[in-house]
C-alpha cells in the first residue's frame, strides 16, 4: 500500500487584507454575539459559514438600509461613499475593515475624476471592489472585462487606465499596450495588489514541482479563478476544489506527488483538511 506524497504551499491563503477582516470580525464576535457584516466577509463558503456560527450576520445593500443603531463591519473590498451616508443616516457604527490598498486606490480614483480624467477601470462587472470604485467616480467611470469589450466602447484620445486590484499584471499590460498601439494616450495606473500579482509567478513555480495540484477556492473568488487557471497553464493535472467533498480518489495514484495551494480568499484550515483527506487515499 502507498499513500499519496502531499505538500501545501506556504504563499497560499489569506493576503493580509482578509487577514484583517476576518480578525477584525473574530475579535468583535468574541465580545458580543453578533455582528452585522455588508456582503460576504471574503469569497469563501466555508469560512462564512464558521463565522456565521460565531455570529455574523451577512446582509445586501437593501437590507442596510433598514438597520438603524446597529455596528456592521465593511469588508476588505471596501465600499462606495453612499455606505457612508447611509450609516451616518441610520446611525450605524461601522468597523472598517477595507484593504489598505483598495482604499489607496479609491483615493486615487477619487483625484483623478476631480481633475475630470476619463476613467477607464479594468475590473469584474458587480464585484464588490469595483462598486467601490465606481463610487468615486459617481458611476460615471467605465469598466469593462477585456480589451474587445472596452474597444467596442467609443474611446475619447486619453484614457486614464485603473485596474481592480485582484487583476493579472500581464493582462493590464497587454490592454496598455494595445491602445497605445491603436494610437491612444494612455495614463495606465498598475494599480495591482503586489500581494497578489506575485503569486501569479510564485504558483508557477509551485504547481511545476508536483504530478498533481488541487487548487482550493470559493466558487465566488475571482482572484482564485485567474490563479486556478495559472495552475492549470503550467500543469494540466490541476483540480479545482471547493471543499473536502469534491475530492476524488481516482484522480490519483499510488505514489504520485499533490500540491495544495489556493486564492488569496482561501483559509489555510481548509487547505489542511484537504492534505488530511488526501493522506487517508491508499493505493
């Protein structure tokens, strides 16, 4: 009988930004019973649902209209001004727990529409960083997926380029550098969490060493769709996991080295539950 030869990757897991949230939340439930949080406390079913044990009480946008004297906490993604007012409205304590870097991108995105830059944002459609962002532009800024979809936009001769900060560098690169070839003047702001851009090539590394790699993430996480695929770029045999359940014996064999690793939203517990499965296999 052989047992499977499994090793996690220590760059995966939390960026510090979840980190601080997730603490932030820990520390206030173990206080009190409760605590409002505005949207999912990080893209990750599993960790909301050991949070939602402790207390945490996720709610929308509507529903944080109709809370009044209560303490919600505002997750790392940050949010648009009309949070604030509302809060401030309601009477709502909030606990900021917005990702340094995400606020320092708002600022900037702020500046630059004060100054009246046509502001294009590279960034998922409805994520909840990119709403942020848009508020600080009053929803006048444009954000699109691809350079086709920003292309089929009438473009002004300057564009001043920002980009969510869970994007790939590469990407943001290439759509730079197409305008320019297009003969646009372009502003391009790389405005990418270096915590995140770095595992970009840190993943390459890790995924090359093993004959199997399972990738664990939140179905939700977008950081963790754009590093599965660099996972599965540079080593085909890459599964995408969410839980211990989806876990497959037959995707395996006797003897075979596995990597764990996972998105920046993803609970190091849960990486380790998925080792743990993995060295019970016997083939």
């Amino acid at each position: 009988m052989q047992r499977l030869q499994v090793t996690i990757d220590e760059g995966s897991g939390f960026c510090f930004g979840v980190v601080y949230a997730i603490q932030m939340a820990e520390d206030i439930l173990d206080e009190q019973q409760y605590l409002y949080c505005l949207g999912d406390i990080v893209h990750n079913d599993v960790e909301v649902e050991r949070l939602q044990q402790k207390g945490l009480r996720i709610i929308d946008h509507q529903q944080l209209r109709l809370l009044k004297n209560e303490t919600v906490l505002i997750r790392a993604h940050g949010e648009p001004p009309e949070t604030y007012q509302t809060a401030l409205q309601n009477n709502l304590t909030l606990i900021d727990a917005s990702c340094p870097v995400v606020l320092k991108l708002q600022n900037r995105i702020k500046t630059s529409y004060d100054k009246s830059d046509q502001i294009y944002i590279y960034g998922k459609h409805g994520h909840a960083e990119v709403m942020g962002l848009l508020g600080q532009t009053n929803n006048q800024a444009v954000v699109f997926e691809s350079i086709e979809e920003l292309l089929q936009h009438e473009l002004p001769s300057k564009i001043t380029l920002y980009s969510q900060t869970t994007k790939s560098t590469d990407s943001f690169y290439n759509i730079k550098n197409t305008l320019e070839e297009q003969g646009y003047e372009v502003d391009a702001n790389d405005t990418i969490c270096r915590q995140v851009s770095n595992r970009d090539k840190e993943l390459r590394k890790f995924a090359a060493k093993y004959s199997k790699v399972v990738f664990v993430s939140g179905t939700k996480s977008s950081n963790g769709r754009v590093l599965y695929q660099v996972c599965k770029d540079t080593n085909p045999e890459t599964y995408f996991v969410s839980k211990v359940e989806q876990l497959q014996p037959d995707w395996f064999k006797a003897g075979e080295t596995v990597g764990i690793c996972g998105a920046t939203s993803t609970p190091m517990w849960l990486m380790e539950q998925v080792r743990d499965a993995l060295l019970q296999y016997e083939y």
